[in-house]
C-alpha cells in the first residue's frame, strides 16, 4: 500500500505542487492501483502465449486496384484552379 509521504516524494520528483485533497485522492487511486496490480500478479500464466491484445483484431481492407476514372473533366470542372489535367493549388512551401 502506498502513503501519503509516498506520493508526496513523487509529486516533489515529478516536480508538481498538490493540494491536500490531491494527495489525499492520488493516494486512494495510486493504492487502488497497486492492488489491482499485486491482483494481477496472482494470476496463473503458465503456458498462456504472450499476445498483443485481448481479441483478435483483422483489419477489413479492400485490394489496392487500378481504376480508370471516367468522368475525369467533370471533377476538375469543380477545381477552383487548374493546370490541364491537374488541380492547381497554392504554394505552401518557398524556394
């Protein structure tokens, strides 16, 4: 369990002025969380795979394919700028 001291020593490492109730809160939430921590470390792993994420997540992606755009003048009809085939469009970076 942590104290008050405790979290006063860190606070003045960390370089941060807490009020009393600070303390008094970041106590209970600090202790809190080393319980849950020590909890934690009660739990049988033994053969349990190391993973990266509780679920298996896939990214649902489509394939990256070519498509020609047929109506290519009706888009750059709505540029407010263009060069030919091109949207012309303000320089941001200088020479």
């Amino acid at each position: 369990m942590i104290d008050r001291e405790q979290v006063k020593k860190v606070a003045f490492l960390a370089r941060l002025e807490l009020t009393e109730e600070e303390q008094e809160m970041f106590t209970r939430q600090l202790g809190s969380i080393l319980d849950y921590i020590a909890e934690l470390q009660r739990v049988e792993t033994e053969g349990v795979p190391p993973t990266t994420r509780a679920i298996e997540v896939n990214n649902v992606v489509r394939p990256d394919e070519l498509v020609v755009c047929e109506n290519r003048e009706g888009i750059l009809e709505n540029a407010p700028d263009r060069a030919e085939d091109f949207f012309k469009v303000p320089r941001i970076i200088e020479d």
